[in-house]
C-alpha cells in the first residue's frame, strides 16, 4: 500500500462541502464522523433527489396512467437500471429492492426453506454479523439442515482450508460478508465462490460493508445472490437490493403475499408477476430507491478507485499514529482491509474510551458490532471501532488520537 | 440522625454545579468509580446483572437492621462512577424510602443530559433494579 500518493483529482475539502452534516459540532467541538461501517452520511446530492421527487413526482408505481406515476415509475426503473449497471448484473430484473441487506438475507434465506432437506448443510463464516446468522439459524430449525460454521483466525481472516474441509456435496448453501463489519477484513470471495460451485452450492455474499468501499462485479464474481443496504453507501436508510441470478430467483417461491406481485388473483389461484416483481410486494420505498440511485452515481463521480487508494491512506495513517499509544491492542490485522479499525487499549473498557471521546466531538462506535462471535473469540467484551469514510480527513485522525490520549489518562 | 435519601441528593446535585465543564465533571465520576468498595466476588454472578447496560453491572441487595444495602460493580469506570453516584443516594435507608426516592437529582447534576440514549438506557434500568430490590424486601419486613 503506498502511502501519500495524493491523488489530485481526489479533492476532500471539495467533497466534504457536498456533506452538510459535517460542518455541524457536537458537544462544542466540529464533529469527526468516525461511525461510518454503522451509516454512511448523505451528500447534498442524494438529499436533493429525495426533495425532487416529493416536490415534483411524488406517485405510486406500476399502477397509475396519469404522468406523475409514469415519471416516478421511470425514475424508479432507472435507478434499478443504475444499480444494475453499477454491480455489473446481466439482467436489470436480476436487482430486487427490498427494505436492507437484512431484508435480502430473509428473503433468500426463507425462499431455501423449499429447497433444502434434512441433512442439507448450510456453510456460514465466523465473521458474521450475528443478526443474519439468525435467519439460517431459523431455516435449519425449520428444515432440519445443519448449519456449520467457518472458524477465524488471529487476524480475524477465515481459515480457508477450513473452509474446503468443511464443504461437501451436502453443501446447499455457503453464506458470508464480502467485508467484516468488526474488523474490516475482506474476505477472499471468489476463491470460495468458486470453490462452492464445484460442490454444487449456491453462495449469498452479504456486500454491505464492501459496498461503500468496493464495486462488486457479480457476473465476474459468478455470485448467486449479493446483498446490500443503500444507507452504508450515501444513501437513505430503509432501502437496498438483492441480486439474484436470475435462474435462482425464478427458482425462490415469492417471500411476502401482496400488491405488486402477482399477476392475476382470484380466490382459486394467484398466479405471480415476472421478476423483480415477485418479490416487491406492496408499494416499495419508491423515494429511497430513486435516491439510491443518486447515491450510486454521486459515489461513482468520485470514483471507487479514488475512494479506496484515499481510505487506505487514512487506514495507514490511522493505524501507524494508534500503534504509536501504549497499551493500543488492534483487532484484525488482515492485509486485505477497508478502512476499518477495531481496537482497545490495555486495561480499559471501550465503553468509556468511546464515552469520552464523544464528549470531545467524535463519533466511534463501542461493543460487540452485532459480532459476539468475533468478540468470544478474542475473549473480550468488545472493541472500539473508528471507520473511515472518503470524506474524512488526516486532521480528523490527528483530533481522534489526541481525544484517544486523553481518555487514556483520564481513565488510567 | 442520618441524612435523607433527599438531602444526599442535594448533596451530590451542589457537588456537581462545582464543576464548570463536562470534562472535571467525568474526572471526578471516574474517580468516584475508582473509590467504589469492591464488592464481594460471588456476587458478581449473571442474576446480579443489569440488562440495557453496554458495559457489565452487578448489583447486589442486602437487609441490614431495616436498612437496604447495595453493592455492585461494572467493568468500566465511568458506568462505576454512575453507580456509585446512585448507591451513596440509595444504599442504607429504609426499603419503603428508597422507593418514595424522586430521581430528578440525575437530571440536576447534567448526568442524563451528558449521556446518549443507549447510556441513559442503562441508568434507567439501574435505578429501576434498585427500587425493585427495595420493593421485593419491603415484603419481607411486613
Ligand atoms: C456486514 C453487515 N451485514 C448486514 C448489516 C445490516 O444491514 P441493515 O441493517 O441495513 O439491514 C450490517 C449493518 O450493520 C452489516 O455491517
């Protein structure tokens, strides 16, 4: 990685202008935002797509023949289209909005509950964020699979060769995160991707915290089912996408009964709409996928190249200036990392190194990062997590590590 | 004659208007949170803890002359300092006192307003556990 090779076209105080939020204080200080792998801040650009549409469009889809819910229709269908561009899927049917990367988990996770039989195995990695081990965990309650976990190392990266150990013919379903959202590491996808496929099995990768960070290419990836929230990557809250190839969606029975996605009903029999439809019940969150939308083409102006070769000279600074602490003890140490950095320091509780550094403006978030597992695993109760966002700056890292040192000495 | 659970809580509110800004305000909860008698070992078992906590606290009850002790523990300082801010409050009185006991010195001494929901969460549930504890040995002494 090299460090300082500024890029001149990558301009932060012209981008940080684009983020309202970041010239308000907190606690009397100018804010840092260091909580970004929680939610990403909203540009002004994305802001304005979600005030153009309910001052000019605002109107239900797919239904209306009146102009607005033709306009707000083709808004909608052109930002799927956008999204569909952006992870490079073959088919813009392929992309399914749905409320979160939670919501993309439940829904192919319920949908295997018609495909998996006692016995089956379901592969999940230790990297998880526990909340979407519980869906699997349910399926396997419901169909008597098994479900088996993938270890980790020290470093927080998966035990590959576990992994291959693990997979057999019995291997219905592999699930893990393209980028732990504790640690930071990104996980070698396509080599277990691949893998998966010889034995026959289909592969859901949880993209929401390598999303911000990382353009996806899910047909060079050959991923069956890729999953991510628009909130983690300057978009709103409460919307997001699953791709699924489209030979696995046809396959999935629909995951909710409604409006949107069916074709014909009567009481003998429904029969269900075409892709994506199937899976859209009821009138979506038109405004956030149209601002979904915006975000994916705001975060491509800047470029992804630009945003990783800039958060890994944030993430080198940062990490070079926390190791300089005594006591500084970081959680995964990966070579293949976003700009993640979970940590603690000897003798302290991360609850109230995070307590006071937000009284000095910054925001870091503490605990287990929906990861007990990762947390059980290095015997803790749970971490400081500062992360980084390609609107943060070195001046930013300087006001955190100083807020870090004293805390430090006020606690020891 | 030993002072009300209100006087000590005026006590503690005039403490803390001694502090100009939040930073001495923390100091001097970190060092309360140091000061705090350790509490015995076996009590530190998971039926002492409190939920709605980030950090661990324990919290243990005891009858003493008609008097509700408490001790407890947490495994950072700064909720330690918290505790023990409630315990000096609430500790050795009467069980049917502690739960008449008005919290609104949380309030004046900037406690609550200086932490974050999740925080004031765990606070909540602390004074709750307490006033719990002296409504179970309140039906013991009847
Ligand atoms: C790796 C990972 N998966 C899933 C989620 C859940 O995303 P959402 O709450 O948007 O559904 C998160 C967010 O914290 C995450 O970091």
């Amino acid at each position: 990685m090299s460090i300082a090779t500024n890029n001149i076209a990558f301009n932060v105080d012209e981008i940080r202008k684009d983020f309202p939020i970041l010239n308000r204080e907190v606690n009397g200080y100018p804010l840092v935002y260091f909580d970004n792998a929680a939610t990403s801040q909203t540009p002004k650009q994305v802001m304005d797509a979600i005030v153009d549409y309910y001052s000019n469009y605002n109107a239900n889809i797919h239904r209306g023949v009146h102009s607005l819910s033709q306009e707000a229709t083709d808004k909608y269908e052109g930002a799927r289209r956008k999204i569909q561009q952006h992870f490079n899927a073959e088919k813009a049917h392929e992309i399914i909005f749905t409320s979160g990367t939670t919501h993309g988990i439940n829904l192919v996770a319920s949908g295997f509950a018609s495909i998996l039989k006692k016995g089956d195995e379901i592969l999940v990695s230790a990297l998880e964020h526990h909340s979407n081990i519980v869906p699997w965990q349910m399926l396997c309650e419901k169909t008597g699979a098994i479900l088996k976990v993938i270890p980790m190392n020290e470093q927080g990266e998966l035990i590959y060769e576990s992994f291959e150990e693990l997979l057999s013919e019995k291997t219905k379903m592999v699930f893990l995160n393209h980028v732990s959202n504790a640690l930071g590491t990104i996980n070698p996808i396509k080599k277990i991707i691949d893998k998966a496929h010889e034995k026959g099995a289909a592969v859901l990768i949880d993209g929401a915290q390598a999303a911000p960070h990382i353009k996806a290419d899910v047909q060079a990836l050959d991923v069956d089912f890729y999953v991510v929230s628009a909130h983690k990557m300057c978009g709103p809250t409460g919307v997001g996408i699953l791709y699924g190839k489209e030979e696995w969606l046809n396959k999935l029975p629909p995951y909710q009964g409604g409006g949107e996605m069916i074709a014909t009903v009567s009481f003998e029999k429904t029969s269900y709409a075409e892709l994506p439809h199937k899976f859209e019940a009821g009138t979506p969150n038109i405004c956030g996928g149209i601002a979904f939308g915006a975000a994916i083409d705001y975060m491509n102006r800047i470029g992804f190249e630009a945003i990783a070769r800039y958060e890994d000279e944030l993430l080198d600074y940062a990490t070079l200036k926390l190791q300089e602490i005594e006591g500084m003890k970081l959680y995964g140490t990966s070579r293949e990392k976003t700009a993640v950095i979970s940590f603690n320091i000897e003798g302290l509780h991360p609850y109230d190194i995070g307590t006071l550094v937000d009284k000095m403006g910054i925001a870091v978030r503490t605990g287990h990062h929906c990861a007990q597992p990762i947390m059980d695993f290095y015997k803790i109760p749970g971490t400081v997590r500062a992360s980084f966002s390609f609107y943060n700056t070195k001046e930013e890292i300087d006001r955190f590590i100083e807020a870090v040192k004293k805390a430090k000495s006020m606690l020891s | 004659m030993s002072k009300t659970i209100q006087e000590i809580q005026e006590e503690i509110v005039d403490e803390f208007a001694m502090f100009d800004d939040w930073m001495q305000r923390y100091e001097y909860m970190i060092e309360l949170g140091k000061a705090l008698p350790l509490i015995d070992e076996k009590y530190k078992i998971d039926e002492n803890l409190i939920k709605g906590c980030q950090s661990k606290v324990w919290v243990h009850a005891e009858l003493k002359d008609e008097k509700l002790v408490f001790t407890a523990d947490s495994d950072a300082i700064i909720t330690k300092g918290i505790v023990a801010i409630l315990i000096r409050a609430f500790s050795n009185h009467h069980p049917s006192a502690i739960i008449e006991a008005d919290t609104k010195f949380i309030d004046d001494i900037g406690l609550k307003e200086h932490l974050s929901p999740t925080r004031a969460n765990g606070l909540v549930s602390m004074i709750k556990q307490l006033k719990m504890y002296a409504v179970a040995y309140q039906t013991q002494l009847k």
